[in-house]
C-alpha cells in the first residue's frame, strides 16, 4: 500500500504567487513526515521535518508545512515563490522500523 | 555540504555484467542508504547499513546486494545488471535512524543498462 502520495505531478506558478504543495500519507499512527527538494542533476535536501509537537512547522528557504492530522495531509507552502524554487519536492514518511518511503514529486516549474 | 561522494557518476553497460556503485562518506555517520529513482516512482530504497558489516533490505532489493566493511564505505552490487536496472542511484547518510532523523544525500550516479 503506498505510504506517501503527492497528487500534483507538476505545478506551474508565477513568481511571487503563494505555494500549496499536497501531501498525504497513510499510517495508523503518527508518523515521522519529511520535505525534501531536489534541484536538476542534484541530490536531496531536507526542507523541513515534523515529528510531534507544534503542527505548524517552519524549514528552510522560508517554507512552512502543517500537519494535519484529520485529513492525514503534510502540505508544503511558501507565501511568495522566487524563481530559484524551480525544482522537484519529495514529501516522506518515516515508520518505525527503519521504514521511509518517499512520494513521487511534484515538479514546480516557477514563470516570470 | 555533507562529505558524500558517489562513484562512478555515469555508467553505461551492458546486460548481464556485474557493476557496483560507491558511496564514501567522510562524516563518520553510522547510517547508509542507497536509493533508486525512476520516474513516476520517486526515491526507493534498496538496501541500508545500520553500522560497519551491518545491512538490512528495503523496499526493493531484488537484485542487489551491498556490502559495508569500512564506516566511510558503502558499496552497491548489481551481480547481473538487467535492463530494468537503469536508473539514477543515490546515496544517503544520517546520523541515526533514517526514518526520524534528516538523510544527507549524495551527488548521484545515472546507470544506464543497454
């Protein structure tokens, strides 16, 4: 069963516009959820991690996410995109056991 | 930026030989990961090591095997490479468990099996 689902493939935006990248997983308990950002030809890099505690929490680059435990969702936002945001966003779900599962990516192409 | 090379960055080879990827970290983290990423498919993991001749299988490990004998080493082996294995193979590291803690990823080799 798919852990993690990103339902956005792609995602165009114009710079300075606000960012809402979707996120839901599936776990029957709370698990350990994750944003990463892939810029072209690179690796990996963590935005932002939730684990307990405040549900609204801040990352790097200035991008925030909420859990949201009713709707079982972790979405990725930016109130104003900049164009080196053009990138691909894994969300991921971390379960005990040593499980992680990544989602397949949104790619955010940003328009000046 | 973390200590994590991948070697080699681009491969091409051929159906049915043997081929292994390295990953060498000089952050001392017990933890290694490799990944697979395909399109439509996101990062899967392959195997993981929890620590020097320590490894233990993820999601889709069929096909490979990795071997880690040093802390900054991390190998992955692909006896008998098949078409299906063309994809970009990343490296991660953490320093605990990977699944609550922040994974630093290498730099990536792209694995071409003609």
């Amino acid at each position: 069963a798919q852990s993690v689902t990103q339902p956005d493939i792609h995602i165009t935006v114009s710079e300075g516009a606000s960012l809402e990248l979707r996120c839901n997983y599936s776990y029957g308990a709370t698990p350990y959820l994750f944003w990463y950002v892939q810029s072209p030809g690179q690796g990996l890099q963590l935005l932002l991690k939730y684990f307990s505690g405040d549900t609204l929490v801040q990352g790097i680059k200035g991008f925030e996410a909420e859990f949201k435990r009713s709707q079982s969702s972790f979405n990725l936002r930016k109130p104003s995109v900049h164009w080196s945001d053009a990138a691909e966003y894994f969300c991921a779900v971390g379960k005990t056991g040593n499980q992680f599962y990544f989602g397949t990516g949104t790619s955010l192409t940003v328009i000046p | 930026d973390a200590g994590i090379t991948q070697s080699p960055r681009h491969k091409v080879t051929e159906t049915g030989t043997p081929v292994t990827l390295r990953c060498h970290q000089t952050e001392n983290h017990r933890y290694m990961y490799w990944y697979r990423q395909d399109p439509g498919h996101g990062l899967r993991l392959i195997h993981y090591s929890y620590g020097v001749k320590d490894t233990d299988k993820g999601e889709v490990s069929d096909g490979y095997s990795v071997s880690r004998s040093k802390t900054e080493d991390f190998l992955l082996t692909l006896e008998s490479a098949t078409s299906s294995q063309t994809s970009v193979y990343f490296c991660a590291i953490s320093e605990s468990q990977g699944w609550l803690d922040e994974q630093y990823f290498g730099p990536g080799t792209r694995l071409t099996v003609t």
